[in-house]
C-alpha cells in the first residue's frame, strides 16, 4: 500500500485495521502526531487528510491510500514557520506542546476553510483538542491572531522578549 | 468480483468491497465479521484488545455513502458521515451537532452510529433516538438478504445484520432536547427527541435511557412523567439512574412543548 504524506509517497505494510497514527509514527518515522489517548478522544493524533482534519487514531490506514496526508511537520519548517506556527509561537500558545501539532493541524484546516477570529468559532473548530497544560486561552489568541493574518514578530512574544528556534537566538 | 482481502494478522482477515453487493456477500451471516464504517468504534477497540474480530469488513469504499431524497422520503446510505445530518430540521440536524466533535462527526458514520453497541462506560448510538423518533426504517442485509423494517424492531438485532441504509418520512415538526455535554468526547447522557408526521402522529425517543434508543409512546399523549413507563433509567458512568429519572421528564416536557409551538 502507497501513502502520500506530506507531498512524498511512502510504500508501507500497515493495511487492514492498522491505524493511520501507527503507521505514521511507528513505520515511518512521523512523531509530529502524538498517541495521546489512541480512541479519538484528545486530538492530539489529528492530521490533514486532503486538507480535512482526521483523528489517525481512529482511521483505518487503508482509507488513506490514495489521500494527500499533511502532518504538522508539513505546513512549515523551523526556518519557514506557516502563519499558524508563527502565531503560536509569538501568543506562546505551546507548553508542553504534545497537543500542539494536533491543534495546529485544526486551527489550519479551520483557517484555510474561512474561519474567522471568533473565539465561539474556533472553540468549536478545536473542540475536540485537549490541552492538559490548560493553555486554552493563548492557543484561541494565536488562531485567532492568524486568522486576522496578523504579522508577528518572533523576537518577542505577546507578552515580551522570548527566544525561539526559529530566530537562531535572537532575543 | 469477490471483496480485496488484506491479511492483518493471524487472527483478523480484513474485507475490503467495492459495492453493496460485494459488502452484502462478504458479511454473509455475520458471525465473527466487525463492521468498519468510518472506525471510529471498532479501530480503538481493536487498538486497547477489547475486540479481535476473526473478520473485519471496511466498508469506506462500497458506495453506500450519500443523502438521497424521494419526494418526501430521505435516505441515509450506511457509510454516510455523521457530519452531513448537521443542518437538517430537528429532531436529526441538532442531535447530530451533538455528537462528539466535527473531526469525528466527519469520520463516524450514519450505520456505525445507528449499530453501535452497548458500549463500555454508557450508552452509545446518539442518533438511534433521532430516528426513532422519524419513524425511519431500515434497510440491511443478513444471509444474501435484504430487508427493510422499522428502526425499533431492527435495534435489538442490529448486532446480526449489515445495515444498507436507513429513511424516513420528512415530518411536519421536531423537536431535541439533550443533556449538555462536558467535553465533545463525551456520550450524551440523555436526551430525547420528538417528531410530528405529516399524518399527526407524534412520537418521542430517548438515547441514553437503556441498552440502545427507545420509544416513549407513554408520553406521546402529552404527560411526559409516563414516559418513566417505557424504559427504566440506569446507573453509568455518565449519571446515575435517580439523575435519569428526575431529568427524562423534563426533556419530554421540552420537547412536547417545542412541538406544540410549533403546532
């Protein structure tokens, strides 16, 4: 079976009942999806399966044969951070960060579907994400912030200087 | 052409078919064959090994997804996602909102919902009281047979038969009224929905008052403490039977009166 993830094709063994989640992590390497819960109840596996987001948890590997498969790892890069990274990391809206790359993933799709900064909106749109850090309110200002396409300055964050990966230091 | 097999493991032998027929003969009796819609029920229950079915039947690529209508009469094809009942009148649109949350609601299916089973800490099936309340009826396979009949004499066999889809008559009125939920990956606890047929008849359903959804036809008269008559509230995870049974007849009484408004 042949998987497109992030724009390369993979042949994988994982067929049958296999969720999508153990494919990505475990055959091929992929950790931007977390095993959090693995029965769909806290978000963190969610990736894009044709630009929609899908728990792949709960997903038989076998419908995704044949999908464009976006991990977290495929809508930026630490040198070229995508709108809604960029946001996260300037309302520092990761703590831990293991539901980081699930919400992103929603926030994304939410974005690229229309959403709107309205909180209502978006809590609705990442209702299913569970943060145990609690960061609810900075992660609904960052989608909020890049659904307004707002600009960032990553030298700094909302709330002061901060030194992120993404500046090399600066700060 | 018979259904693409893939080997799992030694213990699951996975059916994948092309169409409704080839779904309806790879099901054959049913014995030991899991039912996959959208996996949202049977993956993580394979994933934690509380279920090793010998047979796993996907049916994501059998065409028998899509909302068709006839006059009057709509039908739900199995696989259809949850996600397209939001939107439509009460009683339906507003339960399917109240299903977990869009990602899932995208993935679950219609049959998957409809035949889910008891499950482990509450009751699932959110969408079997929505229907009920239509008077939708069924169409499923067993044996290379089709039959169709009404939702509440195919509830209590779901677990033997391969659900095709599932219609139902558009009514003059609905209503839904459900407990909130905490968080999205909760079950409802209780909730109940109504609905007036074009003829004037009223029935009322609960999710959550027993094993699967049940009708209320004590109530459908108006008082709503009778419909304690039809179903006898349980413990869970969720709430406790004395939470059930004080609640259950404010939901009817809801529901009745959102009918009457609507009168």
């Amino acid at each position: 079976m042949n998987l497109t993830v992030n724009g390369v094709e993979h042949h994988v063994d994982g067929g049958g009942l296999t969720p999508l989640l153990d494919v990505l992590r475990d055959e091929l390497g992929i950790t931007g999806p977390k095993a959090g819960c693995h029965q769909g109840g806290c978000g963190s596996c969610t990736v894009l399966v044709d630009g929609e987001p899908r728990r792949s948890c709960l997903m038989p590997a076998a419908y995704a044969e044949g999908t464009e498969i976006t991990t977290v790892e495929g809508i930026g890069s630490p040198d070229d951070l995508s709108p809604v990274q960029q946001a996260f990391v300037h309302h520092y809206a990761a703590q831990c960060g293991f539901c980081t790359s699930g919400m992103m993933l929603a926030a994304h799709a939410y974005i690229a579907g229309g959403g709107t900064d309205d909180h209502e909106a978006i809590q609705e749109a990442l209702g299913g994400h569970v943060c145990r850090c609690t960061g609810y309110s900075k992660i609904i200002d960052a989608v909020a912030a890049a659904a307004r396409g707002d600009d960032f300055d990553l030298t700094t964050t909302a709330v002061g200087k901060y030194t992120t990966m993404a500046t090399g230091g600066a700060a | 052409m018979a259904a693409a097999s893939v080997a799992l493991d030694a213990a699951t032998e996975v059916l994948v078919p092309g169409s409704e027929d080839e779904a309806i003969a790879a099901f054959d009796d049913g014995a030991g064959v899991a039912v996959v819609g959208g996996g949202t029920i049977v993956v993580p229950d394979v994933t934690y090994l509380r279920h090793r079915p010998m047979k796993a039947l996907l049916l994501g690529r059998a065409g028998l997804s899509g909302i068709t209508k006839d006059g009057s009469r709509t039908t739900v094809g199995a696989t259809t996602p949850v996600a397209e009942l939001v939107g439509m009148p009460a009683p339906l649109g507003p339960c399917a909102a109240n299903v977990a949350d869009l990602e899932i609601r995208a993935q679950g299916t219609v049959g998957g919902n409809l035949c889910a089973g008891e499950g482990y800490e509450a009751p699932r099936g959110d969408l079997q009281g929505a229907f009920l309340a239509l008077g939708a009826t069924v169409r499923s396979a067993a044996n290379g047979e089709v039959t169709e009949e009404p939702l509440d004499e195919f509830l209590p066999k779901r677990g033997g038969r391969l659900l095709l889809s599932v219609s139902f008559e558009e009514p003059a009125a609905g209503a839904f009224a459900g407990l909130d939920r905490p968080h999205t990956h909760d079950y409802t606890a209780l909730a109940v929905s109504g609905a007036r047929a074009a003829d004037g008849t009223l029935r009322l359903a609960a999710t959550g008052a027993g094993s699967h959804g049940q009708r209320l036809p004590s109530a459908e008269g108006g008082d709503a403490e009778a419909a304690l008559n039809d179903v006898t509230p349980h413990d869970d995870a969720l709430a406790s039977a004395w939470y059930r049974t004080k609640v259950l007849p404010v939901l009817v009484r809801r529901v009745l009166d959102e009918l009457k408004e609507s009168a």
